[in-house]
C-alpha cells in the first residue's frame, strides 16, 4: 500500500469518518484505498480542528469530510435515520416520514413502480426508497390513500445516469393530484439536467393522492427519488 494511504470498508458506514462514534458496516462492503493528508478547516476565518479520528481523505479525486463536524461547526445539528438510511442536516421535517416504496397504492396504471430500490442520477447522487421510471410508451399513474392523515408530499425527480453522456431530450412531466384536484405540474425532465426538481405539495385534507407520469420519450428514464409522505 502507498504510503499516506489507508484501507478504508465501503458500504454501509456510519461512524468515525463521518459522524463520528460506532461504525455499522454492511454485508456487501468492499474495501478501498484512500489517501490521508492534513486538511485545514476554517469556518469564517476562524480554524477548527476535527475530533480524534475524524479526519478527512481523498477517493478518486474527491475531498471526503466528517459531515457530523462540518455541519455542527455551521451551527447546524445532525441526524442519522438508520432505518430509513437518511441523513438529516439542520432543519427536519416535522411528523412521521414514510416513503411510498413502504406503502401499498390503493390503484396502478401501467409500470410506474416496476423498478424500485436505489437509483443513481446522472449527476451522480444516489438515493434508496426510490423509483426508476423507464417505461414510457403511455402514462403511468399511481393512486394512494391517505385519507387526511398527511400534511406534505415530497420528492424529487432526476434523469438517471443511464441518460449521462445522450443527445439532450425531452423526457416526461410528473402531475399530483389531490382528490382529483391538479395540484403540481413538473417542468418537462431533460436528459441533460443538473439540478434535481424538488417536489414539496401541501396534501393537509386530502383522502386520495394520484401521481401521473406523462412520458415524452419511450424510454425515459427517470428517477423518481425517495417519494414520501409526511404527517
């Protein structure tokens, strides 16, 4: 191994190297060398030190640091979900959170949830409780009911790195509706995107949340990331 470098386990990891304390290491991890070297913080001029043993590294070009300690120096508190595997900086949402791919919709139309599980944009962020919409030849809706219970709809919609590196096109429009009721249109989802479009919908009083995918393009390709509803 080259010196100034360490092995470090990918995977599931959640301890020292980004929060700090116990580390959870997943089953399928797999090791990798990275390299360590002193890295300086400072925080509007002023300089803070990591905690013992919560040093950055570079992998692949790329800075990691220890989340825990950049954010708590911001004045920002941290949260780590490890059930849901989420990570919540600063503000969190008020209520029980629960992701669609946890939920049994009331009625579908066509494979808007064929594929569920992780997806990857093609901006390289990956996301689990999420859907990979990549059948296009008709819309595909989904019908839940919620029957008042939930304040908000949250979600996100990307194109998926499958659509990294292709001609720029128009791939699909995401709509909401709330007891038949429109209450989100999307921008039309470009293939070459860089920001994901962020869902946030008020469903206080609703009894039944339909979610309508309208394809422009046979394959789109879309991640659908982390739907959720909150109460």
């Amino acid at each position: 191994m080259l010196k100034g470098t360490k092995q470090f386990i990918a995977g599931t990891l959640v301890g020292a190297t980004l929060f700090g304390g116990t580390a959870a290491i997943a089953a399928n991890s797999t090791s990798l060398d990275v390299v360590l070297r002193p890295i300086k913080y400072f925080f509007d001029g002023v300089q803070k030190s990591t905690p013992a043993g919560q040093d950055g590294f570079i992998y692949k070009g790329t800075t990691y640091v220890p989340l825990r300690f950049v954010s708590e120096s911001l004045g920002e508190e941290v949260k780590w979900d490890g059930k849901t595997g989420s990570i919540y900086v600063g503000e969190q949402p008020g209520g029980e959170v629960i992701y669609l791919t946890d939920l049994a919709p009331l009625s579908t139309v066509a494979y808007m949830l064929r594929s569920s599980g992780e997806v990857t944009t093609n901006m390289n962020e990956s996301f689990g409780n999420s859907y990979l919409i990549d059948y296009g030849i008709l819309d595909s809706s989904a019908t839940y009911l919620l029957n008042g219970n939930f304040k908000k709809f949250q979600a996100g919609l990307a194109p998926d790195i499958e659509l990294r590196g292709k001609e720029q096109t128009k791939r699909g429009v995401m709509k909401v509706y709330g007891d038949g009721d429109l209450l989100y249109t999307s921008p039309s989802i470009q293939s070459d995107a860089t920001d994901i479009e962020n869902i946030d919908v008020d469903v206080t009083g609703v009894l039944q949340l339909t979610i309508v995918f309208e394809p422009e393009y046979r394959t789109p390709y879309i991640d659908f990331i982390q739907p959720r509803l909150i109460n």
